[in-house]
C-alpha cells in the first residue's frame, strides 16, 4: 500500500512537467498553424482557369502573398527552432540538478544500509537499548532505533521519488529534442517550396513583361473602370450623407419643438405666480450631422475595429491591397486601389461586415454594387451578379447580401471598401483574420 502510495505522489510531480512541455510546443504549433492555412488558401485559389494578362496578374498577386506568407512561417519556425534550444538548455539543466540530487539521496541511503547492515541483529539492537545507564537514555536510545529506521525507509522512497524525475525528464529532453527536428526538416521543405514559388514568380513576371503593352492596357482599363465606379459611389454616399444629416436635423427640431413647449408652459405658471411677463429668447439651433440611433451604430461599429469578419464566405486570399503600390518585379506598374480585392472560390457569396441598412443597389458594368450604411460608416460590395437584400432593408453581421460574379477567366473576386462618410478607409485593419 505503501509503495503504491509513493508512486502515486511521484505521478502527480511528474504531470505538471511533462503538461508544461506539451503546452510549449502546443503554443509553437498554433502560431504556425495560423500562417498555414493563410498558405493552404492561397494555394486552393492560385490556378485560374485561362492564362490572359488579367489571370496572369491576379496569379501574380496570389504567389507575391504566398512568398510572403511562407516566407513568415520560416521565419516563425526558425523562432521555434530557438525556443526549443532555449527549453532543452533549461531541461538539460534541470535534469543535471535532479541526477545530482538524485546521486546525494543514494549516498544516504547507501549509508544507512551499511549502518543497518552492521546492526542488523535484534541482540545487538536490545544491546544498544538496555546498556543505557538510566531510564530516560534506554527511552531516547529506543526512540533513536526507531527514527532510524524510518528515516532509512524515507531514504529510501525518496530514492524511488527522484529516479522516477530523473526518468521523465529524460523523456520531456527526447521529446523536445524530437520536435525541434522534426522542425528542422519541416523548414527544408518549406524553403524548398518558396524556391518553387520564387522560379514561378520570376518566370511570370517575365511572362507579363513580354505583354507589356496588353499589360499596361489591361491596367488602364482597371483605373478607368475603378475610377467611373467610385464616382458613382462618391454620389450615393453624398446622398447618404445629406439623408442622415435631414433625419439628424428633424429629431433636433423636435427636441428643440418639445423644449419650447416645456419652457412656455412654465412660463406661463411664473407669469401666474409673479404677474411679470419672463420672455427668454430662444437658443439657435445647432447644426446635427447624425441622429441618436446613428450616433449609436457608429460607436458600436468603431469598437469593432479589427475584429470585424471577412466580407466574403469560404476560404479567401487578398489579391490587391488598399492605396498605391506597384506590382512586384514589375517597374513603373502602378495600381491604385480605393479598397480591397478578395479572391475566392467560385459561388462565394459576399455578407454584411457588422449590423446596418442597405442604403443602395445600383448596377454597373452588368454587375451588382451594394452600400450598406453603418452610422456614419458605409461598406461597400463590388461585383456581384445578383442581390440577395433589397434597399432599406436591415442586415445584421454576416448577413448575406448576394453572389459574387465568376468572371470568364474563372476568377471569383470581391471588391470591397469602406468608408467614414466621404473619408476612405484601409478595410484591412478593421476586418479580422
């Protein structure tokens, strides 16, 4: 009973080492599991069904992320790689302080034996007891006899106790040791991937140069049809703006309306009660650009500021990013982008980003835009094929709003924007992962 109670108490010592070093490299997994399946998307989206300078330059931007994201994660498993040398340091230390502790304990145990050993006899026990010269030194020598050999078996249960952390330890070493190889050859595999991946991206980059002027048209036309298409959303959030402000404007003159009645009425009980006539000029009214309920949405939506979900359903890679930059390896090819182009599998659907009013539905270049207005905030979705809400209508978060169009090239792309009344926002810091 009493053995087994020993190896109950080392198990309960030993589980709290052995969780602590799975819940390292449980914490190392999951922040490359993140970066995975950035790669796992990208990967799902990459290959368009025709190879025109419009597939090819979404293709571009699809392996130009991949890159990167690989090129995160080698960074990240390299990081891990350190962590792991920084925890078999600290477990090799640990393990030689356990191993040294463990050799004092069998010192002291060795010797109690070897002492128990040479007075192993009863006589020789009763000896030692009643030689005493008085009663008081034959009760301390009986109670010596007896502290001795429970000391010998604590000696001795320690022993067990120690080798058993001496043992687990080990195995925590091997399991760390075993992970940080098995990321060592994980890194040469992705480092081989983004080789392949870097040779491609060359190899379209020179493939587009050669097209340099069907390139160059193709990006013309993008600016000319992107710059037709904000105007018009220019003009619908101007029409916007000026709605809320009338509704903030008629709740004011109602406040101001009711205040009135109130101030006259008590007017009217101080002329009564004084006989003097108390005439108070009436403040001028202020100038309202949202109403209390705006007001409201517009804070809620502000506090979500990057937390809000993707505006697209499914797995989704952002192939064009918010301002000017130019495309890689390609010189003096701008693109100047007023949000966001999502890419992502054919019959995705595109949902409100956060709870609001459908303010808009227009149509342009055949396909079908929706404005969605948030307080003073208004989302904006490009390239659908068809509407599932209708305008004046209320959507809550992750509503769905329609289909995004496939394109002849077999490409699924959402444009999305985001606006704080005529101010436009980078979407990329207010959506989430």
């Amino acid at each position: 009973m009493k053995r087994i109670f020993i190896w109950l108490v080392g198990l309960c010592l030993l589980c709290p080492l052995a969780a602590q070093t799975n819940r390292k490299i449980k914490e190392l997994e999951s922040k490359r599991g993140a970066l995975q399946e950035d790669i796992v998307r990208s990967e799902t989206l990459l290959r368009s069904t025709k190879k025109d300078v419009k597939s090819q330059l979404s293709d571009l931007s699809l392996i130009t992320n991949q890159i990167n994201a690989r090129k995160k994660l080698i960074a990240q498993i390299e990081s891990d790689v350190q962590a792991l040398d920084d925890e078999i340091i600290s477990l090799q230390r640990q393990l030689g302080k356990l191993q040294k502790n463990l050799k004092e304990k069998k010192g002291k145990y060795e010797a109690s034996v070897k002492y128990m050993y040479k007075n192993r006899s009863i006589q020789e026990k009763l000896m030692f007891i009643f030689s005493a010269q008085s009663l008081s030194q034959t009760y301390r020598r009986l109670r010596y006899v007896r502290e001795y050999a429970t000391y010998q078996r604590i000696q001795g249960e320690e022993v067990i106790k120690k080798q058993k952390q001496v043992e687990a330890k080990k195995k925590e070493l091997e399991q760390v040791r075993s992970e940080k190889t098995n990321l060592l050859v994980y890194k040469a595999h992705e480092r081989e991937k983004l080789e392949l991946q870097e040779k491609e991206q060359r190899q379209l980059v020179a493939n587009l140069q050669k097209k340099q002027k069907s390139l160059q048209n193709e990006i013309a036309r993008k600016r000319r049809e992107a710059q037709r298409l904000n105007a018009q959303i220019d003009r619908l959030i101007e029409a916007e703006i000026a709605a809320a402000k009338k509704r903030a404007e008629e709740e004011a003159r109602r406040e101001a309306a009711t205040r009135k009645k109130n101030t006259s009425k008590g007017n009217i009980e101080s002329k009564s009660a004084s006989g003097k006539s108390g005439e108070k000029k009436a403040a001028p009214m202020e100038k309202y650009h949202l109403n209390t309920a705006d007001r409201q949405l517009s804070g809620n939506f502000e506090r979500n500021r990057g937390i809000l979900p993707p505006p697209i359903t499914g797995p989704y890679l952002i192939v064009s990013h918010y301002g000017a930059y130019e495309v890689t390896g390609l010189k003096h090819v701008k693109l100047d982008n007023k949000g966001i182009d999502i890419k992502g599998q054919k019959g995705a659907q595109a949902r409100a980003i956060f709870d609001g009013e459908v303010s808009a539905i227009f149509q342009y270049n055949g396909m079908v835009n929706i404005l969605v207005r948030h307080g003073n905030y208004i989302s904006v979705y490009c390239n659908l094929s068809a509407a599932s809400v209708k305008k004046g209508q209320q959507v809550k978060t992750k509503d769905i709003l329609g289909k995004i169009s496939t394109d002849t090239s077999g490409n699924t792309i959402l444009h999305f924007q985001l606006r704080k009344e005529t101010v436009k926002l980078n979407p990329e810091l207010w959506l989430g992962r």
